[in-house]
C-alpha cells in the first residue's frame, strides 16, 4: 500500500488526484491501473468496455485500494457519461484504440474511427473543461525511416541521423493510399495534431506518448487458447502459437524488420513520472522505449525458439522458421515500416536519466506469458 509520503521530482509531496482512465482494461491500461493502487493513493474512474484484465483489482471489495478504483461499463462511441467522468477527474489518460497490425489493413474504417473519430470527444471535452490529458499515440505515426529510401549498400544507413526517431525532428513517412495498413499511424497522427493544437490556441494541458513495442502479460491472446480461434495477434503471441502448436515460425517478408522492446513493467514507470509530474510532462510527446534492445524479426524468432526449448524439454523442430509474403499473412494493402529505434534524449531531460536499462532477453523472460 501506498504511504501518503510520495515525492515528485522537484521534492514537492504528490497531491492525490482522480484519474479518468478510457481503455483501462487492457494490456497498458490494466498495468498501469496496478501501479497506481500499489504505489500511489490516485483514484481511478476505469472506463472500458470490458473488466477482465483488471478483475483481479475491482474483486473482491475488501482490497485495500477498494476505494480508490470504480469500473464504468462504457462505449465512448455513443455514451453521455464520458463527459460527466472526465468533469469529475483532474487528468484523463486515453488508452483506447484498435492496435493490432492484422487489423490495420482489413479493417481500416474501424481502424479510422477508432484512432481518430472516436477520441475526438475526450480532447474536446478535456479542453472545454480544463481537464489535463494524456494521451497514448503509437511508434508507428513515425512511419518509415529516411534510411529505408537509401540505396541498401549506402553506408548512410548506418548513420543515426537516417533512422534514429525524434519527436521533435524526424518526419512522418508513409505509404500509398492504397496501403491501407497505414491508416492506424495517420489516424494517430491526426489525433496527436488536433492535440498540439488544442494545446497552442485553447491552452489544452496534454501529454503525448509514443510507446516503442510494450510486451508483457495480458498483453495478447493466443489463438484458440485463451482468445478466439480467429484473427492475428502479434508478433509475440503469433511466435508463441506457433511453438505451443509445433509449427514453423512465420516470418513475414523474411523478418528483416527491425524492432526495439520494453517490459511493460519498466514502461509504467514512465507513465507514472508523467502523472505524477505534470509540471516536466505537459506539453511534450515522448517516445518511450529501450533502443539498446533491438533485434529482427528473425533474431526474435530464434531466441523465442531457444527460449522455448529450454523451458518446455522439447526440442525444436528441424525447420524452426519458414518465409511468407506480407500479403500471404496479413492480405491485400499490407506495408512495414523498417526500423523502430526512439531517440530518447526529450524523456530523459524531463523526467529522468536511463529510463530503461534492461537487455531485451530479461525483458522476453519475464514477459513471456502473454
């Protein structure tokens, strides 16, 4: 339990505060929710659809944050109430989104309206009311890398300056219209415009994050297991299906593209500097991720098949991973962006030197239950 006694980083005490938290039921939502009634004596109206990843913190009521925490059964496409929890909050954290790559290109109106259309009420109403805003974009509004049009010989590719993505320098690079798997990233883009606009004409108080691939648990389903038997997950749980059903890794494109990750765990810290520090957090985007941690796709394959034959006695099979086209796994308007490594000079002059430090295999070991 949280004592009363909690400092910011400018040693002034932390004043409780009621969090409006939209998408509390998810994998960053249920995590972050789990902090707070741990560590902190925030309150937390949690607005979802469903309760199952943070049921463990509404029952039973005689939890000691039991108090502190109230689950609201809503639909921010079509409810009332949202504007009438956000009054009664002092911050609104918005995590609600459709963020899964499969989804991307085979339903991108949902993908659209549930970026973009759907968060234009919590930033109207947040600005009408004063109300402090963060808001969760995505790694992917930076698209593809200005090294990724360079010849792939060119040694310019390995220059920083061509792939090292900044939130205040790095352009927005996507693909045609008819890749439609962009449509997540300018969706939230414009979201995050619309944000910085409210911020500089109507004085909105708001926080951008940009995660750089969170894992960890309740952070997907496996197909079949414990979710629907239909659809895609992510990487991770795509790999972990695969090796539960003794089935070659499926490695899109070759499983050139590259990625950083980051415990969930380790991520949350950053989040809670940003609610607990308003006065170093409004007004900035901060890419939060680990860009000590990068691997391929491929190299992220054969150590989950490492791992896993360690953990499970099996060993692995003769051909532990086979090639298959984007279009073949994922269907018509599918596109990538190459490489994901954040700059993180803005996050550690707010609020902190070396916020991650963790090797990328603690990282898979510990957040290997998805």
């Amino acid at each position: 339990m949280a004592s009363a006694a909690r400092l910011d980083l400018d040693g002034n005490a932390i004043k409780p505060m009621t969090i409006c938290m939209i998408g509390a039921g998810g994998f960053i939502g249920s995590h972050l929710c789990e902090k707070l009634m741990a560590e902190t004596m925030h309150k937390v109206l949690a607005v979802d659809v469903y309760n199952d990843k943070i049921r463990h913190l509404l029952e039973p009521a005689t939890h000691p944050w039991s108090d502190r925490i109230q689950f609201h059964r809503i639909n921010i496409k079509h409810d009332s109430r949202l504007e009438g929890l956000i009054k009664m909050a002092d911050l609104t954290v918005n995590l609600a989104a459709i963020c899964t790559p499969a989804d991307y290109n085979t339903r991108p109106l949902d993908t659209i309206y549930s970026n973009f259309i759907d968060a234009l009420p919590v930033v109207k109403y947040c600005s009408e009311n004063n109300k402090r805003l963060i808001h969760f974009s995505t790694c992917e509004v930076y698209g593809k890398t200005i090294g990724s049009f360079l010849p792939k010989d060119s040694p310019l590719r390995q220059d920083p300056a061509y792939y090292l993505l900044k939130e205040d320098a790095s352009p927005c690079i996507f693909g045609s219209i008819e890749k439609q798997r962009w449509s997540y990233a300018c969706a939230k883009q414009l979201i995050e415009r619309l944000i910085y606009a409210e911020g500089a004409e109507n004085g909105l108080e708001f926080t951008i994050v940009r995660p750089f691939n969170w894992i960890g648990p309740r952070m997907d389903f496996i197909p079949g297991i414990d979710g629907p038997s239909e659809g895609v997950p992510r990487v991770l749980a795509c790999f972990s299906n695969n090796l539960l059903r003794h089935e070659p890794l499926k490695l899109v494109d070759g499983g050139q593209s590259q990625r950083t990750f980051v415990y969930i765990k380790d991520a949350i810290e950053a989040v809670l500097l940003m609610i607990d520090n308003p006065g170093r957090a409004n007004g900035h985007i901060f890419n939060v991720g680990n860009p000590n941690n990068e691997v391929t796709v491929r190299q992220l394959a054969e150590m989950m098949t490492e791992v896993y034959a360690k953990v499970s006695g099996e060993p692995s099979l003769e051909v532990p991973t086979v090639d298959v086209s984007s279009k073949e796994f994922y269907g018509e308007g599918y596109d990538d962006s190459d490489k994901r490594i954040p700059d993180m000079t803005i996050i550690n002059k707010q609020l902190g030197n070396d916020l991650f430090s963790l090797s990328f295999l603690c990282s898979f070991a510990v957040g290997v239950k998805l």
